[in-house]
C-alpha cells in the first residue's frame, strides 16, 4: 500500500499518511490543522481529527488537486466573461475520425531498402524513410505493406495527397489490409466523399478504431448534409456501432462529437443562425455523461458562438459546484486553510450574483500565491513554510 511523507520546507512539522508497515498502525494526517496521527483500527479508517473534527486523509492528500481545480474554475469563469481560450486549452483534442500510422514491420524477402525504410520510419525519421521506400516501391509487384509504410510517413510528413494515393496502392497489393482502409477512409470522410469513405469503414474489420469510424461517420453525414438535429434513429445506430461508452476524459462518445459538430457549423454560417439554441439544447441532453469535460465542452460552445446567457447558465452551474467541492475540502475546512475563506466566500459570491469578473478576480489571487503553484499549501506551524508531499513509497500489493 502507498505511503506519503508530507512536510514543510522551512520548519520540522511533517507526517506520514498510510499504513506503516508491518505494524497494523495507519499513519493520518489532518488536512485542515496539519497535524498527524496515528490510528490503530483499521476497521473505521474514516474519522475525524480529535483536534479540529475535519476528516483526517489517510490517501494521498488532497490540497494537491488544489491548483488543478482552481485552473478548471479560472478557466470556466473566463468563458463565462467571454474569454473562450484558457477553456479550449484544457478541452481534449478529439480527431474526428481514427487511424492507424503505427509503422509496419519487415517481412521476409523485403528488399534492403524496404528495410531501411521502415525501420526509419518506426524510428520517427520520416523524411528518410519516405525517400527509401519510394525506392522499394518502384516497378511491378511492390508488396502492400511498403505501400502503406510510404503513406505512413507522408502523412506524417503532411503531405496528405501522396499519403492517400499510397493507401490506395496499398489497398491494390492487399485489399485486406485493415490499418490502410481506416487510413484512406479517413481522408475521403474528411473530403466529403461519404460513399466511399463508408466503403473502406467497412471492410475495416471490427477492432475499436473501425468502429468508431463507422460510427463517427454516421453522425458527420447527418450533420453536414441536413440542417438540424440528426435523426434519433441514426444517433441509436452510431452509438450501437461504437460500443459501450468511456467517460474517460479524453475518449470519444457520440455526444461529445455530435455538439463539436454542430458547433462547427453554427460558427460556419458566420453566426447562429435561428433555431441553433433549440438544436444544442437537444444537443446537450445527447451527452452519455456529465464530467466537467462534458459541461466545459458545452460551456465552450456556447461562448465561441457569442450565445452569452447560455453560456452563462452553464458556466455559472460548474462554478458553483467546483467552489463547494474547495470550499468542503479538508484543507480548506480548518484553521490551516483559513487563508482560504475570503477568496472563495467572494467567488462564491460573484457566481451568485452573476459578476464572473468579480469570481475570477478571487480564483486569481488563490493560483497566484507561489506556494498553491509548486502544489503545496502554506504551513500552520511556522507561517513561513509551506507543506507538500515530500516523498512517496510504494510498497506493492504485499505491503
């Protein structure tokens, strides 16, 4: 089981958090008055600190997420005062479409310069490995996977033409090749060749990336041929298609491509045109789940479409919960967070009363302060110091 050693850089105070082996002792610490304690029943780990009654942590301590939580907050209220940037830095990158650019490897009977080219395309050397295997390549009877090696690294060179006619060749030596179709796929999707992209969706076997992209199709055809909201029918297939759903930060679901999507082409159209809060107030209830990443998507949207009391709904609704998640943190409910109390009293009460900048102008002055930016919190017992984590041991599933 993990243990952390939490201490100050100025003064002796410190304490460890986690079971002390082999002892059945487990070591807290009180977040909130910065004091350690050492427990002995570990049928009720969840306690109280004797001294200031805020939940002592016996995990890893949670002032570290102190920063990260007033980033996202900072960045909501910016979008909310109409300042879509620090938000869009913390949305994930979500392609479309996927692909598959994992080099191939060498096969019996490839030419030396078949070789040499992709092993310098599995070690990243594009330029190189495009020049040998345009070598390799040359005359009748090229195998699929130099082909496909070729496009590899012209699509990582940019060179997105030559990458799409290499699959294609690819594709002529071997019309099983799975990784090329979702490739060419790919590029013909993005030029609006729905027909044949779907075509090589297809016959892209059935591991994840397939399909998604068959699903992800669905839903982009729907969106850029007819206006409106796509059908329930084919959002239902999309989502069959894709399989069981990740909220995972980053992963792709059918409701967070659809409102990118629909976003894209209000902002296309060179302002909302009518009907647009109707279609991305549906859009909205199409998310599969409510993570702040979903919520920040929306809030997101609403802001780069100029859609201000929108936007402010659903900014104001994040903000409110991301300043009572700080506001009942144990660093925050005791007398070493004092230090506390009045950034987020007035933030909580600019959200309330709609005044964003006010709100933000609080949030600043907590992320500004040197100690909260190494991560860190300052310390109760000398006033100069702060308290961080200052080591870590692991001691495996044995200890």
């Amino acid at each position: 089981m993990p243990r952390w050693r939490v201490a100050c850089d100025v003064c002796a105070a410190c304490g460890w958090i986690g079971p002390r082996p082999p002892s059945t002792i487990i070591d807290a610490w009180c977040e909130g008055c910065q004091s350690a304690h050492a427990l002995t029943d570990r049928a009720s780990p969840a306690r109280p600190c004797p001294r200031c009654d805020v939940e002592l942590t016996l995990g890893e301590p949670r002032f570290e997420e102190l920063l990260g939580d007033a980033q996202n907050l900072a960045a909501v209220l910016h979008a909310w005062c109409g300042d879509p940037e620090p938000l869009a830095t913390l949305l994930p990158d979500r392609p479309r479409l996927l692909t598959d650019l994992d080099p191939p490897g060498t096969l019996p009977g490839d030419p030396p310069e078949a070789r040499q080219g992709l092993e310098a395309l599995a070690r990243g050397q594009f330029g190189r490995a495009r020049a040998s295997l345009a070598v390799a390549v040359r005359g009748p009877g090229a195998r699929g996977h130099l082909w496909r090696g070729l496009g590899v690294a012209a699509q990582r060179l940019g060179d997105m033409p030559a990458a799409e006619a290499a699959f294609t060749r690819a594709l002529e030596a071997e019309p099983h090749d799975t990784a090329a179709r979702l490739n060419r796929g790919a590029f013909r999707a993005h030029s609006g060749d729905y027909a044949t992209a779907r075509a090589d969706f297809a016959l892209g076997g059935d591991r994840p990336e397939a399909r998604w992209d068959r699903a992800a199709l669905l839903v982009i055809e729907a969106v850029t041929t007819s206006p409106g909201s796509p059908e329930a029918e084919i959002l239902s297939r999309a989502r069959a298609e894709a399989g069981e759903p990740s909220s995972y930060w980053s992963d792709h679901t059918v409701g967070r491509l659809l409102w990118a999507l629909l976003v894209e082409r209000a902002l296309a159209a060179g302002a909302a045109p009518a009907g647009t809060e109707g279609v991305l107030r549906a859009a909205e209830q199409e998310l599969e789940f409510r993570t702040f990443w979903d919520r920040a998507l929306v809030v997101h949207g609403y802001t780069v479409l100029g859609m201000k009391a929108q936007a402010g709904d659903a900014a104001a609704a994040i903000a409110r919960e991301l300043l009572g998640r700080l506001v009942a943190e144990p660093f925050a409910r005791g007398p070493a967070g004092a230090w506390l109390a009045a950034p987020l009293a007035a933030a909580l009460t600019g959200v309330g009363e709609r005044r964003p900048g006010d709100a933000l102008a609080a949030v600043r002055s907590v992320m500004e302060r040197p100690e909260v930016r190494r991560y860190r919190v300052p310390c109760t017992a000398c006033g100069k110091g702060s308290i961080g984590v200052d080591s870590f041991e692991d001691a495996g599933p044995g200890g």
